[in-house]
C-alpha cells in the first residue's frame, strides 16, 4: 500500500486522504461505534478537510 500514500503518485492531497483511510481502516473499523456524535463529527470533519485539501489540527 506504500505506493498509494507516496505523494509522487497521486499528490499530497491523495497521499493524506488515502494514508487517513488506511490508518482508520487498520485498526478496528467498528471503532465510530462507541463515539459520541461530536467524536464522529470531528472524524468525518477532518476527512472531509483532508478531501476539500485543507488541514486541520487533528490526525
């Protein structure tokens, strides 16, 4: 999958959203679940920011 998140591929906008999207998708992808509302809206916030190729604080 390295070459997916390598910015030379795709750019630096497709390197973040997809190494975000695999991060999420490595670890337990039922984990939004538990979450409150805000917790998931902070998650979608920020993978919407990633997508409209702005950046916010969270990672």
């Amino acid at each position: 999958m390295e070459e997916f998140i390598d910015p030379k591929w795709k750019g630096d906008l497709t390197a973040k959203v997809f190494s975000f999207g695999f991060k999420f998708l490595n670890e337990d992808n039922g984990m939004l679940d538990p979450l409150s509302r805000r917790d998931k809206e902070r998650f979608f916030d920020y993978f919407c920011a990633l997508l409209e190729g702005k950046e916010s604080g969270a990672s």
